[in-house]
C-alpha cells in the first residue's frame, strides 16, 4: 500500500480548496443586505396553528390576531386600556331603559373587497351564522341566551345601518361590549360572497378556511401553511389606510433562529423569543422587547373524580408545593407573573398583584394539610402536560417539593391534541396546562373556571373546565350568577374579590403564572401597539 | 429521519421489492417460462404486484395504527374550548363515527383517484400540500446528496488508497463528526457563524422576501425556478440559503458514504487483480479508478440511493433551524396533531420514493455492472 507524501495531498486537495472556495465566494455574493421593505411589517412567528381564517371556527391566538387586522368587529378594545370600548364597524350604540337591547348605528358607506356594499344585513347574518355553526366562538354568544332558535328575533337588521341586539337578561352592558361587540364573533363577513361559496349547509366555513372575507383595514392574500403569510392593505377600506401597507409572516418556530433574524434585521419582528434571548436582548441598541399582559392563565388542575383530590385540604396542600417566587425569577422570567387568582390581572374585578397570589413555598403547611385530609403516608399521583416549553420545568420543580412532603408525582409529557382529549374526556388524575379568556373581565373565567352548570358525565359540558375537573359547588354557581348580574360596579367588584378568595383556597385548580405577550421589536418600528386582546397593525409604522 | 443509518447493509432490499440479477434470472424459467411469457414480462408484472402490495400494506398500517394513537383530530381541529355538540358534529363529519374498515375503505377508495382527503391541520386537500412542500425538500435533499456523494466518494476512495495517512485520518474524523454531531446543533452554530457573524449567506428560509414577491413559481425547485426566468440575482439568493442546510445534511451523506465507500475499496484493493495490474505497470491512480472502483460502484450505487432516499423523507430539525418549509416538518406536525389524511399521504409518498428510488437503482445496476444485464 504505498504511502502519501505531504506534497502529494497538497496536489490532490488543491482542487477540492478550490471548489471550496469558489462556493464560498458565491454564496457570499448571495447575502443580502439586511433590510425590511418600508413600507412592509415583517414578523418571525411559529404560525402552526393556524387551520382556519372562519371567525365562528378559529379558537387559538395566532389566528385571532389576524382575524382582529382584517375583519372589524362592531367594537374594539382601546388599544392603552383593554377595559375601555372605541368604536369599531359601529361608531355609536344606545342601551334600553332596562339593559336589555342595543341599538349599534353602523358605518354607511363601506364595501366589502369583493366590492359588495356593507350593510347590516351582513352584521347580522354574521353574527347568526355563529351560533348556527356552533363551533368554539358560538359559545361568546349561547352563554348569554342565544340559541339556534331565537338568534334571528334577537339579533336583527332594521335597516341598513342599524343592529338591534337583545339580551334575555340585562348584563353589564360593557361585559357585552367586550364579550361580544369587541369579540371575533362579531367580525362583519361578506354573506353575499360567502354564500355563493356555502357546501352543503356549511355558511361557508370550507370557504373561509384560507381566506378571508370581511370588512377590515387588510386582507388575506396569501398563507403557506406553515410556510409564510402576507396581509394586504385593503384600498377600499371605509376608515384610514395603513401607514404598513402589507404585513408579511415568516413562519420560523425555532425561538434562536428567529432571534437570528431579527439581530440581522431580515425581519422586524420576533414572536417567539426564549427567555435567554429576551435577556441577552434586553440590552440591545436595534431592538426593543415589548411585553404585555394576555389574558392567559397557567394552572395545574386537579380531577375531583380522584378521591385523593376530591379534599379540599390536598388541593390547597399542593398550592404550598409550588414555588412561585423561584420559578417566576427562572423559568417564567419575562414569559409570565405569579398569579393564584382566576381572574388575570388587568380585568374588571381582578384583585391586584399582592391580593392575587397569597401562595409561597410552604412544605410544613402543606403537611400539615395533608395530614388534615388523612394523608400524613402521602400518595403517588400522576401530572400530564403538553408541549408548551415551560411545562416541563415547572412540573419538574412542583414533583422534587411533592416528593419532600411524601407525595410521588409521576410526569407525563405529550401532544397538546392527546392532552386536551386526556382532560376533556376527565381521564386524567392532574394536569398542567393553559386556558386563555376573551373577556377583561372577572366574568370570563368565572363562568369557565369556577362555574359549572351540571357535573354529571352525562351532560358532556367540556367547555367548562370547572366540569372537566369534576368540580360542582351550588353556592359558588350562584355566586357567580349573582355577580354576573349585579348592576352596581362596586359591589360587582366586591362579589368578584369575594369569590376570588374563596376560590383561591378550594378551587379545582392551581393557577401559577398569568403569561405575557412578549416580542422583540426593531427600533426601526414605530408606535408598536398591543394589549392583551389585540395587536393593532394599522398604528405601527416605520 | 435526521440521521442516516450506518445499520442498513448496501445489499439491503427496498421498499420490499427484490432487486438483485438472481431474481430476474430465476422468474425467467417459472411459469412465465412455461407460459411463454417473456421473461422481462413476467419480471415487470412480479414487481409491479410487488409494488401494489407493499404500498397498500403500507397506507393499511399507517392508517389503522393512526386510528389507534391517543390523538384527537377534532380538537386539532376545533380547538380545545368547544361544546360537546360541536366537538360530535365535526366528529361525525370526519366521518370518524363510522366503523373503522368502512372508513379505511373510503380513504382507500379516495387513494385510488389521488385524493388523500382534508388535512385537518391545513384545511386544504392533503395532495395540494404535499405538492406545495414535497419540492422544498427535494431541492434540499438533491442538493444535500451532491455534496455528500461528491465529496464522500473521493475522501473514501482516498482514505482506503491511503489507509493509516493522515488523509485517512481527516476523512474518518469528518466521518465521526457526520455521524454524532447533532444537525440541529450544527445548524444553529453554522447560522451563527456564517449568517449572524459573517454575513456570507441568506439565513434561514429558502429566499429573502425581497425576492418573494418576484419569484415566479414554476416546479417549486427555486434554484430552477430562478434560473429558468433568468433572475440570476435571486438565483444567488436562493443558493446562500440552501448551501448551509444542504451542507449540514451532506455531511451526514458524506460520512456514511465515505465510510462504505472506504470499507468496499480496501476489500477491494486487497484482491489479486490489483496486485497483478500493479504488477503489469499500471499506475496506482489508474488501477483504483478505473479497475478497483468498478468492482464498488454497484454497492456505492446502493448507498447513495439509501443516503438520498433518507433525505427525501425530510430532516425534521435541519428544517425547523432553518425555518425550511419542507416535507418532514409538515409530517411531523400533522402526526401531532393527530391529522391522519396528511400522515397516511405523506407516508405513501415516502413509500412511493423507496419503490422508485429502488427501481432507478435497478435500472442504473444494469448501467454500471454488465453482470446484471
């Protein structure tokens, strides 16, 4: 076998250097400068979970937040105060003596981009369309009486710019503004477009799976699933154009790859930022991180139809176990806040910062409750989670605390599809997972998290998440009613911060950290705007 | 898969369907033979049959072990805060009410005309994704095998005529770095240097959006695409982002087919015919090239196809670092969705790859060896 000389390698590696560096050079010739068009907003974001652009179908937040830029809602959230209500498709309202009818005046004028004239023919049928679908947006308007049955009498054009709303009970007239006029459900579609376009009964929503067509500043006009998407300005909109006149997704779900990016300035925006990169951005000159509260909840909730967590004791014995400061200065660092209470800071009613998170890190109390409910050997129990990235180090964290007081918690990590199906269907013993309101107000989950109207198998209510614990407590239920109506905002505020408390001790589940809308934001963007209920496209500029 | 697998021997048969000269040779004189049928015939309907039933046995798998995964594609559908009646309505509309043979049934008879129903991830025809994302990978991947079989190739062949040298050494460390340097770690190290640092190629994605809204697709092969309408600036665009993931990838090609090519080399180059060629006076380079490397090029042959054909499945993290919007990506999704209409079309898409992948290999076969002819 003869042997290589070092000149000989040196002649035979020449043309591979060679090769090599001709490649280099072409591809360094390749890189582009580093710029965003002007006029053009460019966001890296994991847009996975987009499987729909129908408002009466689409559930998720990805979604909602493109649903809000193209199609306007009869009302919309003031951008520096989520509680407060601006106009929207409807630029005035009148309320009945008795609370129990709004009267929306509507914009005149207006054209759908197919060109059809906006009337308010099309704000009803939208809004009927929501109930008749019954998917996950039906129930922002069953929960306050409307049915398959009454939705035509209740809801109805009397003319081409006014809407009568009537309600069975008088609600807080601002609980419906945000509930339902603010809400996606009430987004203005086109009915004349959309019904040339209905399959077999279906108003439509095979149509509207990947397009949009409604009122509203942008328009979809393309998505690659799982690829990119791009928002157009519409040139016909009735209100002021867009300083961005398109908006351009890049689908990136790897958080370093869009850090990446956005350093480079090949894209604006960063959705999806780790809690390393938040922190090594936090000091950078070209980017800002912007952060806002959402009305998301993090909790780990407890299956009552497990008699080891039927005990109220063992419930609030698990509260002790978790450790909210250590986690919220590590894991949910930038990502999220300590809270206990259901209702999330920033809502009508919520108690404040302090008042909602009475909980520390307490093994001795949470002995001492175990050995209340007859526990003092503690038990093996069993945690599922999904895939949001912080499960698994919280629940690793509460699993080393359990073990301290006795109590073995197994880990159980899988698909969020799997996960939801596990706790819908009650098969589980805990689980750690998010559920996020529409609504900034006390309300919103007290009717889901608190609330539950029947708890037998049977009535299958699993919308409710107080049902999907097995939790049912009558004077609770009427607690909730009770505030629910109450027409003294004070004393609704009372109600609330009374149920809170209670709810805090005994409820079905743990809640631990209400989470942020976070985003690194190029200085070059302008007047980025968003609260925890919308992001508003139409502010930004460069 | 991410990694190709150093497991799998050369003379391994794909896709269930036999490919070696000795079945060719025996289905002559069975009943083909007897019928007088010819023998290329008899050959052709036997692999064809084969085909048929390797690609049915994988879509029946692949469908009824979905049905059986603790996955619910109605909440991968509606969301997780919906009623019980809508989570029934959109169940029966699934048509997942029905008992499990009638709906394989009805998918297979949706199979027969190409149509893979909804992906319920997507809400569009699942064959209408796979068109859309299958190209993506493919540039990648052919990308990916050039480099890895061009420099692969010659660093084994190099390696075994220069065994125990420091060249054999370089190739077999490169090898060892292919083979267990994770490529998501590489991929993020590569964008940091030759992106982020030295500004030497396009980043993640597939082309900058500056030339997004120019690009005319055609065959959803980009370099093809840009270079057919003559947008050469673009061309380049899309050459600095595919140059880094296809790297990645062809280093994992090149270590496995350096290493097979080497181990095939040295057996070879311990044969008589070379020492007598030697012997004879013919130089080292001419009797490796020309004489030695024929005698491999049926089992290198093999292994490139294997290399390509795992590529062609899709690297899940190389395309999630780099934001690639390819097949594997799209699979790995819907199966976590729980979205079986894209899972079982895209599974009968990698079967399909195999069974061609190992038809062109048995064509080339013929090409490269007169034995086999």
């Amino acid at each position: 076998m003869p042997t290589m000389t070092l000149k000989a390698s040196l002649r035979n590696a020449r043309g591979l250097r060679r090769g090599a560096t001709a490649i280099a050079l072409f591809a360094a010739a390749s890189a582009a400068s580093a710029a965003t068009p002007p006029n053009t907003l460019v966001m890296a974001w994991n847009i996975d979970a987009i499987s729909t652009f129908d408002p009466a179908q689409s559930g998720e937040v990805v979604t909602n937040e493109l649903i809000q830029n193209t199609c306007d809602a009869l009302v919309n959230f003031a951008p520096e105060d989520e509680r407060k209500i601006q106009p929207g498709f409807a630029h005035d309202w009148d309320v009945s003596e008795d609370g129990r009818e709004i009267t929306f005046h509507l914009r005149t004028g207006a054209t759908f981009p197919s060109g059809n004239p906006v009337m308010a023919h099309d704000v009803a049928w939208s809004l009927q369309r929501v109930v008749h679908l019954g998917f996950g947006a039906a129930a922002t308007l069953t929960e306050y009486g409307f049915t398959s049955d009454n939705v035509e009498e209740m809801i109805e054009a009397v003319d081409d710019e006014t809407l009568v709303m009537r309600l069975d009970k008088p609600y807080p007239v601002n609980l419906i503004m945000h509930a339902i006029a603010a809400n996606q459900a009430s987004s203005v579609l086109d009915s004349q477009l959309i019904m040339e376009h209905e399959e077999d009964g279906d108003y439509g929503n095979r149509y509207l799976t990947t397009r949009t067509a409604c009122v509203g500043p942008y328009r979809l006009s393309r998505w690659d699933a799982g690829e990119a998407l791009i928002l157009e300005a519409n040139d016909e909109y009735w209100g002021d154009r867009p300083t961005l006149s398109r908006i351009f997704v890049r689908h990136v779900s790897e958080p370093g790859t869009q850090r990446l990016l956005l350093e480079q300035g090949d894209v604006d925006v960063a959705r999806d930022l780790g809690p390393d990169d938040l922190a090594d951005l936090s000091g950078s000159s070209t980017v800002t991180i912007e952060q806002t509260l959402r009305p998301q909840l993090f909790f780990w909730i407890f299956n009552l139809e497990d008699e080891r967590f039927a005990h109220p004791e063992v419930r609030l014995a698990m509260r002790y176990l978790i450790d909210y400061e250590g986690l919220g200065d590590s894991v949910m660092n930038a990502l999220g806040v300590p809270r206990a209470s259901f209702v999330q800071l920033g809502a009508i009613g919520a108690l404040d910062e302090d008042e909602g998170q009475p909980f520390s890190l307490d093994l001795e109390r949470a002995r001492e409750l175990l050995a209340e409910a007859g526990f003092t050997e503690g038990f093996q129990a069993n945690v599922i989670y999904g895939t949001l990235p912080h499960s698994a180090p919280i629940a690793q964290s509460v699993q080393q605390n359990a073990s301290q007081v006795g109590i073995r918690l197994d880990l159980e990590r899988m698909a969020n599809a799997q996960l939801f199906a596990r706790v819908r269907g009650r098969e589980y013993q805990s689980a750690m997972l998010a559920w996020q309101t529409s609504v900034p107000d006390a309300h919103g989950n007290a009717s889901r998290l608190v609330y539950n109207p029947d708890n037998s198998a049977e009535a299958q209510l699993t919308q409710y998440p107080a049902w999907r614990a097995a939790f049912y407590d009558e004077e609770l239920n009427a607690r909730v009613e009770e505030a629910l109506l109450e027409a003294d905002p004070d004393h609704r505020d009372q109600l609330y911060a009374e149920l809170q408390r209670d709810v805090m001790e005994t409820g079905p589940m743990a809640i631990m950290f209400q989470m942020y809308n976070v985003a690194g934001v190029r200085n070059e963007i302008q007047d980025w705007s968003w609260n925890g209920f919308r992001t508003y496209y139409t502010l930004a500029s460069k | 898969m991410e990694r190709i697998s150093h497991l799998l021997h050369p003379s391994v048969e794909i896709g269930g369907v036999m490919t070696d000269s000795s079945a060719r040779s025996t289905s002559a004189s069975r009943p083909g033979a007897v019928l007088a049928v010819p023998g290329w015939a008899w050959s052709s309907v036997k692999a064809i049959l084969s085909t048929v039933i390797t690609l049915f046995g994988l879509v029946a798998l692949t469908f009824f072990i979905g049905r059986l995964l603790p996955l619910d594609p109605v909440v991968a559908v509606l969301g997780d805060n919906i009623s019980q009646a809508a989570y029934d309505a959109m169940y029966r509309q699934l048509g997942l009410d029905q008992p499990l043979l009638i709906q394989f049934l009805d998918y297979l008879r949706g199979v027969l005309v190409l149509d893979f129903g909804t992906a319920l991830t997507t809400g569009r025809p699942v064959i209408d994704d796979i068109t859309r994302v299958f190209p993506a990978t493919l540039e990648l991947a052919t990308v990916a095998i050039i480099i890895g079989t061009g420099l692969g190739i010659p660093a084994g062949v190099f390696s075994a005529m220069y065994r125990g040298s420091w060249i054999d050494h370089i190739v077999r460390v490169v090898g060892l770095v292919g083979y267990s340097a994770p490529n998501f770690w590489l991929g993020l190290m590569g964008l940091v240097l030759f992106y982020a640092t030295l500004g030497w190629i396009g980043g993640p994605g597939r082309i900058n959006m500056i030339h997004e809204f120019d690009l005319i697709r055609v065959t959803g092969f980009y370099l093809v695409d840009t270079a057919l309408a003559g947008q050469w600036v673009a061309f380049r665009n899309v050459f600095g982002h595919i140059i880094l993931p296809a790297s990645i990838l062809g280093l994992g090609a090149l270590a496995f087919i350096s290493r097979m090519t080497r181990s095939f080399m040295i057996e070879q180059l311990s044969q008589e015919y070379v020492i007598t060629a030697r012997v004879k006076g013919l130089s080292w380079a001419r009797t490796v090239w020309i004489h030695a490397f024929r005698n491999i090029a049926v089992q290198v042959l093999t292994v490139v196809v294997l290399s390509y054909a795992f590529l062609l499945e899709g690297a899940v993290l190389t395309e999630t670092v780099f934001a690639w919007p390819g097949f594997g990506r799209y699979l790995t999704n819907a199966l976590l969705a729980g979205d079986m209409n894209a899972v079982v079309g895209c599974t009968l898409l990698i079967g399909i790859i195999f069974v061609v992948l190992n038809l062109l290999c048995d064509l080339l076969y013929r090409i490269v060896d007169p034995r086999t002819r």
